[in-house]
C-alpha cells in the first residue's frame, strides 16, 4: 500500500490480515490497475464505454467468481481479500466493482439459499463469468422501501407468470440469470405468499421473452457499465426457479432455503436479499475506501508539485492540516471495512459493523473526492485530471446498497434493540 501513497498505518492493518495467497492476488491486481486500469479508465469513462478487455482480463483473474465456492470453480475469497480486491479495483475505477457486485450478489444468493440444481445450474458458469448474474429489487416507485414493491408473479400451473417494471439494475443488459423479486399473492398453492426471489434466465441483450430491457439510465458516474429499467410483460418463469424452491415438491426444494424449515423460498424473497446485501455493503465500503485512497494519492502527488506564494501549496499549513485530516479519515474508513469484514469471516452477524462502514467509508469518500478536487484549484474541474471522476462516482456509495439515512436506520435498530 505504500507504495500507492498510502497512509502508513494502513498498510499495516492490511499486513495483519494478509496470508501469502491474499497477497499475491492483491499485487497481481494492483500492477494491472497501475499498468492498465489507471492510464486507461478516464477515457472510456467519459465515452460510457463498457470496459471489455478489463473484464475479459477480470474473468482470466477469476473475480466473477471471487466469492464463488471452490467446488463450483470459484475463489472462493474471505471477505476480508474480497474487500481488499474490490478495493483495489476502484482506486483504478470504480465501475470495475460495480462489474461484479451485483453479480456476485446474486450468486451469493444461490449458494446460500438456493437448491442443489439451482447452484449446480448456474454457479459454474458464473464462477467463469461466462454467466452474468444481476440483482433486480428495486423499482419506479420503490427503493429504500423495498416491501413496498408491486412487481407481480401469479401461478400459472408449473410456472409463475411476472408482471412489472423494475428499476435501476446494474448489468441487467449483459445478464443470462436475473435475481429477481417479485411479490406472489395470497392463495398461492404452496400455503404461502409474498416477495419472492426468482431465478430467471435470459438472453443476454436487448429482448428475452417476456423481458425487455426498456431503457438505458444515463448517469453522471459509475459510467462504463448499464444501469437499465426492464420490463416484464407475461414472462413466463418455471416453478423450480424459485430461489429455494416452490415448497411444493421434495425435488425441486432439495438443499434449498436456510434451514428453518419453511419449506421452501416463496415468501422469503426480502429476508434472503437483505441478507445477500451485506456482502454489497462490505463491497460498498471497499468500493469507498478504494476512491477515497485515489483521491488521497492524486491530492497528496498534486500539493508537492503545484507551487503557490514560491513554495509548494503542501508547505502551507491550511492544505498539509487537510492532508492530515484526509489520511485520519481514510485509515479509519479502511480499518472499519476490514473489521465488518472479518466479521463476516467469522460467521457473525455483520448487520451492524457492515452498517457503519458502508456509512462511514462513502461518506468518507465523498469528502475526500471533494477535498482533492479543491487542493486541486482549477485543474480539479477539468476532466485532464481524473478527481472529477471521482467526484462523480463518489455520491453513488452514499445511495446504492441502502442510503446512508437507511444505514443510520440498520445502525440505531441494532443498538437500540431490547435484550
Ligand atoms: C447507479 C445506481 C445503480 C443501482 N443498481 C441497483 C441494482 O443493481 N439493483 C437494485 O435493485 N437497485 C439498484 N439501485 C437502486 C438503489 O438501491 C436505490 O436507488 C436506493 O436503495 C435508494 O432508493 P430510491 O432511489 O428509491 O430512493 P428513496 O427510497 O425514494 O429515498 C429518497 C430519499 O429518502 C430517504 N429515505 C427513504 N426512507 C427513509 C426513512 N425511512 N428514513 C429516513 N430517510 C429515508 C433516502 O435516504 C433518500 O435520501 C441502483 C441505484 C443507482 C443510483
């Protein structure tokens, strides 16, 4: 991390987590950001162009399938090199993370609730990155209130039909497997209903069935990679993609679910993706303490070199003090990513510690986006320096994967929750 201008004391809580293999896969990654993401990011960004040699490069890496068991051809990564990867990855360019967040989310689901056909369907082909996996929870008129949602799947013998508008879903286009949610109504034969996770398969593109991907979100970062809206008109989805299963039948529910014995995943949809989205919190906060780092950098390089009044605009106090004050935050952003992460490691529960490291580490990079864009004067404001990307791409940290009003929401339900 030094090496990269980082604060010192950084590198060292990173020593204390590394084991020999971490570390390799962290250097390996961090050359190629150096040699190949950092000089070329800024103009694909500024075109919106997708970056497929860096991800065909992702793919030779293995990181489609970073969190992806061994036994279906993945990393299988502890949270703790996870975030370290992803941070890595956005030093370079955030869009990079966002690559394989949503995806990686998705496949989280599988493994942990899905049926034994379901991972062993789609979990190898994602751990290649052949398969492209994305997560659809939100919609026009609803986001931070996710139970709100109004997409519907109604039984139609062995297949659900899906009808709705979902919102906002990151590499939707490029997807062949959509985790999606959708509400079931009451009746449905399985004895249960509500917000459902399907499995649907797709084409990937433009149209797939009942599925189309209606529009392109033009964005004012986290460019490179689609946000798109996708419509569902009569799609039709067969029973055994229900993530867990439909309850109805032994086989089509075998290894499915989280053990509670609910029979099946039909109205466990919400439950299952809120508890999918702290891996995308640990990835949040990775992805801020990653922005907040290259912004450190370029601020730091920037100061020492940019001469103010006959010195260098470092050697005046106003701008080491905002130095100072940006290397504090950004040591703390990072030291309470790892710890969210090593908790996840051991199995606990992470709503709380992944919480405030999500809040803290975005909110962290967005003011340190802002402060090198200062310290930067007017070359801050042009795009022949790349803090304006970072001033762009900051704000998304601070609304994805939950707001930082729902964070403060998750923070104080777990601090204030009766014994
Ligand atoms: C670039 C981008 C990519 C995305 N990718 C995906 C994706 O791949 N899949 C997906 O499902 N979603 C995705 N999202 C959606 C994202 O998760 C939502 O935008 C986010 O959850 C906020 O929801 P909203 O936009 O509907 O805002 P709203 O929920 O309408 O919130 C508006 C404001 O009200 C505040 N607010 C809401 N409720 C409360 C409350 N109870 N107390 C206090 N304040 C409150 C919020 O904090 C916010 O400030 C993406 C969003 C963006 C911008």
């Amino acid at each position: 991390m030094e090496a990269h201008g980082g604060t010192g004391a950084s590198a060292a809580a990173a020593d204390d987590i590394a084991d020999d293999v971490a570390d390799e896969i962290i250097e390996t990654l961090r050359r190629w950001v150096d040699e190949v993401v950092v000089p070329e990011s800024s103009a694909l960004e500024l075109a919106d162009e997708y970056p497929t040699a860096m991800a065909s490069q992702m793919e030779d890496f293995g990181l489609f399938g970073a969190t992806i068991p061994e036994s279906h051809g993945g990393l299988d990564l502890d949270h703790v090199t996870y975030a370290r990867v992803i941070e890595e990855l956005s030093r370079g360019w955030m869009s990079l993370a966002g690559i394989v967040n949503s995806h990686l989310i998705c496949a989280k689901l599988i493994d942990r609730f899905g049926t034994d056909d379901q991972r062993n369907r789609s979990l190898p082909g994602m751990a290649t990155g052949k398969l492209r996996g994305c997560f659809s929870l939100s919609e026009p008129d609803s986001g931070s209130d996710a139970g709100a949602l109004r997409c519907r799947a109604v039984r139609d013998g062995d297949e659900f039909v899906i009808n709705g508008t979902k919102m906002w879903v990151t590499n939707g286009e490029r997807a062949g497997v959509v985790a999606l949610l959708a509400r079931v109504p009451e009746g449905d034969p399985s004895g249960s209903s509500g917000i459902t996770c399907f499995l649907v398969d797709k084409t990937p593109g433009k149209h797939s069935g009942g599925i189309t991907v209606s529009r392109k979100i033009d964005k004012i970062g986290y460019r490179g990679l689609e946000t798109v809206e996708m419509s569902y008109v009569d799609h039709r989805v067969p029973a055994d993609r229900v993530l867990g299963g439909d309850g109805l039948t032994d086989a089509a529910s075998r290894g499915g679910g989280d053990g509670a014995g609910h029979g099946g995943g039909i109205g466990n949809g919400l439950r299952w993706a809120l508890a999918a989205l702290e891996l995308g919190r640990i990835n949040v906060a990775a992805r801020g303490v990653g922005v907040a780092q290259a912004a450190y950098d370029a601020a730091v390089a920037y100061a020492k070199e940019r001469e103010a009044f006959g010195k260098p605009i470092a050697k005046h106090q106003a701008i080491a003090f905002k130095i100072a004050e940006m290397a504090t935050k950004l040591h703390a952003a990072r030291l309470m990513t790892y710890d969210a992460a090593r908790k996840a490691d051991a199995g606990e529960r992470v709503d709380l510690a992944a919480g405030m490291a999500k809040l803290f580490a975005s909110e962290t990079a967005a003011e340190l986006s802002l402060d090198a864009m200062r310290i930067h004067g007017g070359n801050g404001f042009s795009t022949e320096y790349p803090v304006e990307r970072y001033y762009r791409d900051a704000p998304l940290m601070i609304i994805g994967e939950g707001t930082s009003e729902i964070q403060k929401l998750v923070i104080s339900r777990a601090l204030l929750a009766d014994d």
